[in-house]
C-alpha cells in the first residue's frame, strides 16, 4: 500500500511537469463556458437534492506594461437544486452570482482612465446529464448570463450559448468523450470543441476535464492526487475570459471590459464527506490582459500584465 502510495506521489509531480506547458497555454475558446458537467459536489443517490458552492479568490497587485497597478478581488457562489433518476441521470437548474473588485492604482495610462471597478455576474443554467448505459452519457447545458459593471445597463450585458456533447466510458479507469460550445458574449460570439475526460491513472492519481479549485468558474484541466479518502491535492489550469459592459459615467461610456489571464493553480482539499469539500488554493496568474472597448467592440486601449500571485478558498456542499 505505501509503495502504491509514493508510485501515485511520483505520477503526480512527473505529470505536473509534463502537463503544465499544457496548462499554461490552453485554446481561449475552450474555457468560455463553464464546466460543462459540474452540477456540484458528485450525486450518489437518486432524488432531490441541492447543493451549494463557492469561494473568494485574491489576486495580489499586478505591474502593467504603461505603469499601471492593479488588484482584483473575487468573489463567487452558485447554488442549485437537482433530481436524479439515478446515480446516471439527473437534470439541474443552477444561479450563481460573481463579484470582481478592481484596484487600480501607479501613474500609467490605464490607471488615469479609472475604467472600471466593481464587475457583477450572473448565471442561470439547467445542466442535463443522461447516462443512457454504463458506458454512454449525454450532456446538455443552456446557459443565460449578464456581467456588467456597476450602474451600467442590465439589458445590454445579457447573453447566453449552450454546451452538448457525450462521453463513453472505454473501462473502470477512463471515460472520454467530445463536445461542442457556443457562446454569445458582449459583442463577440463563438463556437468551439471541447475534450471531456476522466482519466484514473493509478487509484490515487485522476486527471479530468473542469472541476477546478478557483473561486471563478470555467472549465479546464486538473490533475488531482488522493492518498486517502479526507485530503487530496491538485494542481489545475485554463483560460479565463471575462467580458463586461461599462457604465454610461467612465471614459467609454456603455462601453466593454474584457479581462484575460492564465492562471496556474495548486490547492489542497479537506473532504468532511462525498458532499462536503472545502479548499485552499494559491498559484500564479502567468500573465493576461486588460481590453478597453467601446460600446460596439471597437478597441480604445490594452495593456499586458507581468505574473501575479493569487490565493484564495473555495467551497462545495450538496444536501
């Protein structure tokens, strides 16, 4: 069992090494949706239940290439209800709701058009997963959004797209499966293919599609490694994409902010039960991109960031 345990320990940090390249650059138009099967912590029975879910996530000041500063605090809860015909198919409907707080600060250009400061999100989405056998399961999840910075017009920061796809399960240690998105955000919209897997690589060592330990939300790729059934540890990453209306007050009046980055991510996870996770989560953001647009898309201004450090908890409960 413990020569079991350190084989699994040496797998997880030779696949962080291999992987993270990987990680670092993953396609922008596969991490625009969030997870495509994340309806909370794992169902185990049939029947109603609902569930709960969150964090807060502190990325720490960030130097820009004009000279600007900045910080960011997120914020994020989702809950939802669920009924499962079985431990295969079960239907959701889920709102959550994101706060993004920007501090912008130095004498750089960027900082001297105060763009924005607090973002607020939200979603609604009915996730659908339909095991049709123990091998074959269908995924659908339509989704309506808004995000928009304080004050400005709830009718013009609405969108939404849709996620379907499949997975068959090739043994007890691998399910994969492909999937196709769409999304329409603020005044840009695309459509793209997404990998969904489930790799058990050793009884310790997993790596899946989504499931990330950010407070923030999207799908991506996490490699996980639990040695017992109360900790585990993992290390995840993808691309995050956030895009926003502004205000009629600031500089480009109902404008558009588009906030990029890559975060690196690495936490580790107390499991009180199968329906009770919490986590601690640090890493570093690689590198991203701060976009000015006005109201029709067109760019005003854009600034590149050196990595930055983040830190932060998440949460998940189903009862």
């Amino acid at each position: 069992m413990a020569k079991r345990r350190w084989k699994s320990a040496f797998l997880f940090l030779a696949c962080i090494v291999v992987l993270t390249p990987g990680v670092m650059r993953p396609s922008k138009a596969y991490c625009e949706v969030e997870d495509p099967i994340d309806e909370g912590p794992p169902i185990m029975k049939s029947g109603w239940s609902t569930y709960i879910q969150g964090g807060a996530l502190h990325q720490f000041d960030a130097d820009m290439d004009d000279g600007s500063r900045f910080s960011v605090n997120r914020y994020f809860v989702q809950g939802g209800v669920t009924y499962a015909v079985d431990p295969l198919k079960s239907v959701s409907l889920s709102l959550g709701y994101g706060l993004d707080s920007y501090d912008f600060s130095g004498s750089g250009g960027f900082t001297l058009l105060d763009p924005w400061e607090n973002v607020h999100s939200m979603r609604l989405s009915a996730p659908v997963r339909w095991g049709i056998d123990r091998q074959w399961t269908l995924f659908f999840v339509p989704t309506v959004r808004t995000a928009s910075e304080s004050g400005a017009s709830l009718s013009d920061s609405v969108f939404g797209g849709g996620f379907a796809g499949f997975t068959y399960r090739i043994n007890d240690r691998l399910t994969i499966g492909p999937g196709i998105g769409a999304l329409r955000q603020i005044e840009d919209s695309s459509v793209f293919p997404v990998l969904l897997i489930d790799w058990k690589i050793t009884d310790e060592l997993t790596l899946q599609t989504g499931r990330g330990l950010a407070a923030t939300q999207g799908p991506g790729l996490m490699l996980t490694w639990s040695p017992n059934r109360t900790w585990s540890f993992g290390i995840s990453g993808r691309y995050e994409k956030l895009r926003f209306r502004l205000d009629d007050d600031g500089v480009a009046p109902g404008g558009i902010g588009d906030d990029r980055a890559f975060p690196l991510l690495g936490g580790i996870t107390y499991n009180f039960s199968m329906d009770a996770q919490v986590s601690l989560v640090g890493g570093v953001d690689l590198g991203g991109e701060l976009r000015l647009e006005d109201e029709n898309g067109n760019l005003i201004t854009e600034e590149s960031h050196d990595p930055v450090p983040v830190l932060g908890v998440s949460f998940r409960f189903r009862f």
